[in-house]
C-alpha cells in the first residue's frame, strides 16, 4: 500500500487566508498550500496592507478587522477565482480605492451575480470593461449590511464571499439564496467562519430557498491546521481504483474531513474499488472491477475531470449529469474532456449539462489539449497509466494547485 501526503487544500487555504486578514489578531496557518492560487492570494492581501509572513509551513497573517491597511492599491489575482472573488469582497468592508484585474482567462470567467450582490449592499464597484467580469474598481467606504437575493447557481463563490464578509458589516447580513451549487463549499465555509467567531444561522423557507443570517459579530485569530486538498487526492484515487492490484492511503482526510470532495471515493465505490474511510485517512484498492454508472456530480464537479478521464476503463457507460457549471471553470471542462476523449478514440456524448462515456481502449499517441487547466492534466495523467503515447500541450499548468504533481504522481506510479 501507498502512502501519498497530499498538499493542503485549496479551498481550505483561499478561505482561511480571507479570516485570518479580517481578524482581530494573528492568525497561524499550518501546512497551507503552496501554489501559484494561494500564493497570489496572499500578495494580494499583502498589497493591500495586511502583514503575511510566510515560513515553509507556516503562514502568520496579521489581521485587520477595519480592513485594508492600505487606503489604494493594485492587486492582480492572477488565475486564481477565490482570489479574484473573495479580495474585492474582503477590500469593500474597508476604506479606500482598490483596482483588481486578472489573466486572460480569469477575466473571461464571470462574477456578475457577486458585483451586483455587493452593489445592492451599497458598494461603488465599476468595471473596467465586460460588465460582470474583470477587470473592476472597488471604492470602498465600509459596508452597512442588510438582507439580499443570490443566485448561486453559476458557482458556491459568490455565496462563500458574501458568507465570510457578514460579520464584517455594521449590522450583519441576511443572504437568501435562490440556487445553490456545490453546496460542500458553502459547508466549508460555514465550519471555518465558526471556527473564527463567527455566527451564523440557516433558515429555510416554504418554497426550499434558504436564508443565511450572519451577525455582525468580527472574526478573531486563531492557529488554523489546512487539510488536505480532497480535489487533489481524486487522481490519486482513481489511479488506485484502475488498478491493477493498485492502492493508495491519503493521511489526514477521513471521516471528520471539511471537503465535499473526498465524495469522490463513493462514487468509485459504486465502480466496484474498495474504499476504506477512518477517522485519519482514507484508503482506496483496486478490486480489479469498473462498472459504468449514471451519477450526478453537482456537489463535487471539481472531480467530474477526475472521472471521465476514467470512464473508458469501465465495463458500460459512465454518465455524469448535472454539471453545467463546469463549464464556467478555467475552461470549459465538459467539452474539453469530451474533446480529449475523442480524440484518444472514446465515444463520447455531450448534452448543456451532462457528459456520456462509453467504455472503450484509448488510444495514443494524443497530445492532450489542456486550456491552461491544471485539472484537465492531473485527470488525463490518469489516463495515460495505461495509454502510452500521452503528452500534454502545457504540461505545466499544474503549478495553479500542485506545482509537483507530475513527480509526485511518478513516484506513486512506480512506488510498487
């Protein structure tokens, strides 16, 4: 059996960062990750006035519950979403002018829902071109509160930024949500706002749309551990699951794990690999058997890439529904798995917000078209296990979330 120490999460760390800034007090992160993502996070908050000191695994984050020490400044958040959704969020309970911008392809990616939602609440945010979209200004004089209409169909993001600048307003914030994606994440982020003071309650209404009241309570520093990222340890589960003969054991997510992610390894349970959850970690074998499945992946589209790199190895088809936000991540993820598919010879189908799979041999040499998506790699490597011939055309493009993945994955792949 493989050992394989997963970096921490994403999704932990973008969040944790955003608390410890807003906090009263210093805040330690232990094992955050490292990543190009979380990296541009904190130069974020560093260009904006917060103190981040960085050590190798640890980051110390001086908090400010009145918000950006700086009264102007430029932040460019890279590729990353949480970064491009959460600090203008973070910058408006402040005081001052902020510019956000983003690569190419974060700008192409919308965040209209969140501009309007922070408009509503009385924050002179301007777009400097695509309305609903990057690049934007934030003149930031403090936010009131008040009770506001989401929809947060189109990504978690906007309902988790909204959520964590609550108890930074003056009278707290009552968020009604009318759709509601990837529902984990929202979780995620209720457990952490906890963990940092906050209060929060959720209500639902007749009609099955929920309120969230958050009060205006601040946030207060904390030594914060990140967990593993659940998203990543996918690959690495599927690698297993493929097999032959093949396991893996991933410390630190088990049953007490915050990410709706580590979901995945039920549905590779229902392929028929044996999945063993405890309270340290959790372990996936090869039974030598994959079935073809129908599943929706909704709450954990993160890992939809994860499987439909997989599916051809099943016995009948795999299809995954409920997706459509997929296709608003760095790329359009639906198509460019079903593109890859066909490309290696696989039969695929493809509907606005579902993919069919069916089994079959893939085939190279292919190279890989990746769109700059680090998911799309780490998927396709798994692939690749058993279909020599695979490259990939930015091979590199796994930096956004695991910089080392491919010498990781190597070592597991060979670790006998």
């Amino acid at each position: 059996m493989t050992v394989i120490h997963i970096p921490g999460s994403k999704s932990v760390t973008a969040r944790a960062l955003f608390l410890a800034a807003a906090a009263e007090g210093t805040t330690t992160l232990l094992r955050p990750l490292v990543s190009d993502d979380t990296e541009g996070f904190a130069e974020g908050l560093t260009a904006l006035g917060y103190t981040v000191r960085r050590e190798s695994d640890a980051w110390h984050i001086e908090g400010r519950p009145a918000g950006p020490g700086a009264d102007s400044a430029d932040v460019y958040c890279r590729d990353g979403a949480t970064t491009a959704r959460f600090l203008p969020t973070l910058a408006a309970a402040g005081h001052g002018t902020y510019r956000f911008d983003a690569s190419a392809q974060m700008r192409r990616r919308p965040l209209g829902p969140l501009a309007t939602a922070l408009r509503e609440l009385g924050v002179d945010l301007r777009h400097g071109g695509q309305e609903g979209h990057h690049p934007l200004d934030v003149h930031a004089h403090g936010v009131k509160g008040g009770a506001l209409t989401l929809d947060a169909g189109q990504s978690s993001q906007y309902l988790t930024a909204l959520l964590m600048l609550g108890p930074l307003t003056a009278e707290g914030l009552d968020i009604t949500v009318t759709d509601l994606v990837s529902e984990p994440y929202v979780e995620i982020t209720l457990a952490m706002m906890r963990d940092f003071g906050a209060e929060i309650r959720e209500e639902r209404g007749p009609d099955g749309a929920r309120t969230y009241r958050v009060a205006p309570t601040g946030y207060r520093a904390r030594t914060y551990g990140v967990e593993p990222d659940a998203s990543t340890a996918s690959y690495f589960f599927a690698a297993a699951a493929l097999g032959p003969g093949r396991s893996v054991t991933v410390p630190g997510l088990g049953t007490g794990a915050l990410q709706g992610d580590l979901g995945f390894v039920d549905v590779l349970r229902r392929m028929g690999a044996d999945v063993e959850i405890t309270g340290t970690g959790t372990t996936v074998r090869s039974t030598g058997v994959l079935r073809g499945l129908t599943v929706n992946m909704r709450d954990i589209s993160d890992t939809m890439p994860t499987l439909a790199a997989l599916a051809p190895f099943a016995d009948g088809p795999v299809r995954i529904e409920d997706v459509a936000n997929t296709r608003v991540k760095e790329c359009d993820r639906l198509d460019a798995c079903a593109e890859n598919l066909r490309r290696l010879g696989i039969t695929v189908e493809t509907g606005p917000d579902w993919i069919e799979i069916h089994p079959g041999t893939p085939a190279g040499p292919v190279e890989i078209a990746t769109h700059g998506d680090h998911r799309i790699v780490m998927s396709f490597a798994v692939t690749a296990l058993r279909t020599p011939g695979i490259t990939f055309d930015d091979p590199g493009c796994v930096k956004k979330t695991f910089p080392d993945f491919h010498r990781v994955f190597d070592t597991f792949v060979h670790t006998p």
